[in-house]
C-alpha cells in the first residue's frame, strides 16, 4: 500500500513542505505565526499515524502467524513512527512555548485531524468501498466535531490574568502566586494598630 504512487506523492508533498517550514519559515516566522510549527506538527503527525497503522498491521499479522520482523517495511515504519513523533513533539512544545495554549489546541487538532484523514484515506484507500451516503455521514461527522472543538475554545472563559479589584496579591521568588488568604498578614483598620 505504501509503495502506491498516489502514496508516494504525498509523502513526497509532505516532507517537502515539513523542509521548507523547518528550514526557510520557522526562522523568519516561527515565533510570530502559529500556523509554522502547527504546520510541521500537524504534517508530521499524518505520517505518524499512517506508520502506527502499518505496524499494527505487522503486529497482527505476527500474531496470526505470519512474521512480519523479517520484511525492511516492519522496520522502516518504526523508524518513521520514532522520527516523526520525535519531530511532532519538538515542534509541538516550541508551539506550546510561543503561544497560548487556548489558541494552540484546537488549530493543531483541526490541523491534524485533516491532515491524517486525508493521509489514510490515500494510503489505505479508506473511502474506495464505500457509498456516497457513507462518504457524506463521515465528512459531517468530522466537520460536526471540528466546528464543536472550535466553537468550545472560542466560548470557553478565558483564565483571569489579573487580580481582581479588592485583593492583595504578590509573587514570591517571582513564580508563585501568594493572595491574602494564604499568609498571616498585618491589617491596619484605623489608627488603632489591629493586627490579624
């Protein structure tokens, strides 16, 4: 299945603009446009799941029976897997580093759900037996769970970056967040020195 042509184009597509991100986007847009490391994330991440595939395919067929530790392809596919999940999690913390996490998760999910949708449906010809009602059900399930991922991190409250008015907060060795709550602290109410 790997050796199909079709296949073979999108390997060849997907390494191509993996390279071209890593090597002439990230260092002039990296830190200021999201879609650079999603990109390499989300392109690296179709290949992983397509290589996961495979070796599940020769860890069945072992089982049945028939070893698959012999054949080169049972080892390329775990080179792959090793290689690019290496790659998908760099890029995916540098992601996580640069921007917010709100932001990060759902463009990755989207970009990677296409992406390796599109990967297995080339690769292992998901869509060739069935219908069109079939093909149609899958696509509005997908674009249903997309559009409620998207809708869920674009509603969801944001987290609160400043202290609301009234509080005492401070930072202690500049990471902890301390607030009147948490510490003995010296309350002066009128002229009478109170101490709480």
């Amino acid at each position: 299945m790997f050796q199909s042509t079709d296949f073979l184009i999108y390997v060849a597509a997907t390494v191509s603009v993996v390279l071209a991100l890593v090597l002439h986007f990230e260092p002039r847009c990296g830190q200021t446009n999201i879609l650079v490391y999603l990109g390499i994330c989300s392109l690296m991440g179709s290949l992983t799941v397509v290589s996961i595939k495979a070796i599940g395919i020769a860890i069945k067929l072992t089982l049945d029976g028939i070893s698959q530790i012999a054949y080169p392809q049972t080892w390329f596919f775990l080179t792959v897997a090793a290689v690019c999940v290496i790659t998908q999690l760099n890029y995916l913390n540098k992601a996580l580093d640069t921007f917010n996490a709100a932001i990060v998760s759902p463009v990755y999910y989207v970009m990677f759900t296409t992406l390796t949708i599109i990967a297995s449906a080339i690769m292992f010809k998901d869509w060739s037996g069935q219908d069109v009602s079939g093909i149609a059900s899958e696509i509005c399930g997908f674009i249903t769970v997309l559009s409620g991922t998207i809708i869920l991190h674009a509603t969801r409250e944001h987290e609160q970056t400043t202290a609301p008015v009234g509080t005492v907060t401070w930072y202690v060795s500049g990471d902890s967040l301390k607030g009147a709550e948490e510490e003995h602290l010296i309350t002066i109410h009128n002229s009478d020195y109170y101490v709480q």
